[in-house]
C-alpha cells in the first residue's frame, strides 16, 4: 500500500489493512466474515484520545466544555471525510457491485476508513506510531485551527439558559427511502418555532434550525 510507505509504516500484519477497507456490501458478496466496522469501532476511540490529549496539552485554560467542543469539530464526519480524502483512502475503498450507494452513502464511507485505518495501524504498530501519524495528518489541522463543524446547538442552548428560555427541538417531517431519509426538523424556543432545518439525519437536521434560530432570537 503506498500510503505506508509514504508514511515509512512496515506493516506487520498486512491484513489489518486489507480489511479496513472492506465494505460490508463486499463482504457479504464475496463470503468474508469481516468487513472494515470493528476496526471502524476501535479507531474511532484512539482517535478520541490522540486529538483529546493534543487539546488538553494545547492550553490550560480551555475548561471541560471547551475541549468537548473542539475535539467534536476535529473528529465528526466532514473531518473525517477531508482526513480520508486529503491521504487518498477512497481509493483503496472495496465496495460491492449490488445496489449503488447514495452519495449521503459513499462519503459516509470515506469519512469511516479514516476510523478503520486508524484501527489497522493501532493494532499492527501500537499508539506510538498512530500519535506519529497523526501529528502529520490530524494535528496540522488542529493547529491551523480549521472548521469542519460549528456547533449551532450548544450555542443556541447557552444563549437561551442565559435568558432563562426553554429550548427543544420537533420533527416537522420525515420523508425518503428508509436508506436515504430527508428530516425537517424546528427550533422550538419557549412554544415558538424560531427557525426550521433539513438534514439526512435528525441531529444535522437540529444543527441548520438551530443556526437560523440564532439569527432570530
């Protein structure tokens, strides 16, 4: 794999590697037992704790909230995509030949392998060499100070406990195929609608109403 020899890695067990970038709809069209989740699984808590660590040493003053907050934006999907996209990973994604994924489907799939590499390089190097890796694939972003993700609820949440205002948030509408759902959900502030949001999920659906409601509270 070139990736590894750009990054000088000699892998010990190639397999690890192999499976990271098995998609489960090739998995199951070729027979395997394994496909790239489990990895997906582990690397998404190294992953955590490198990027965890690097903030809490970063600055001393950032209190428990503040850390929450910016690890969410170096670690949620659009970060991971860019991770994955900017080291060429899509490209060495197996996917099967049956029904095509949607693009919501694919780049959720780019943004999982970075996880499951990171899986892969953990268990065949140990975290010496992951933290190594990441301090030239993860931490250049983190240093720059780049935005992948802007939490539009937590502020919402904070202006409004500062106002004594309640906050919830209603689904307004679900439509689409069970693999490719549309939610429209509202920003309700003290039994009033202040803005509505529409995402591929609930939660991203609650983020774009949260930041039209910002505009208008």
């Amino acid at each position: 794999m070139q990736l590894l020899k750009k990054f000088s890695i000699n892998p010990i067990n190639n397999h690890l590697y192999e499976l990271a970038f098995l998609h489960e709809s090739y998995s199951n069209e070729h027979g395997l037992s394994e496909c790239y989740e489990r990895l997906e699984f582990l690397g998404d808590t190294v992953l955590d704790l490198v990027v965890s660590e690097f903030l809490y040493n970063m600055d001393s003053n950032l209190n428990e909230g503040q850390l929450t907050r910016m690890r969410s934006n170096y670690v949620c999907k659009k970060a991971l995509y860019a991770y994955s996209k900017e080291l060429g990973l899509d490209q060495y994604i197996k996917l099967g030949a049956g029904p095509e994924l949607t693009r919501r489907e694919i780049d959720s799939v780019i943004s999982d392998v970075f996880e499951s590499f990171i899986g892969a390089l953990y268990l065949d190097q140990g975290l010496d060499i992951v933290k190594e890796f990441l301090s030239k694939t993860v931490i250049p972003h983190i240093n720059n100070r780049d935005i992948f993700f802007y939490d539009y609820k937590s502020e919402l949440k904070q202006l409004c406990d500062h106002d004594c205002l309640d906050i919830a948030y209603e689904l307004i509408k679900e439509e689409g195929e069970p693999h490719n759902k549309k939610f429209t959900m509202a920003a309700i502030i003290n039994g009033k609608n202040y803005g509505t949001g529409c995402g591929g999920s609930k939660k991203e659906a609650e983020q774009n109403a949260a930041k039209i409601a910002l505009g208008r509270v």
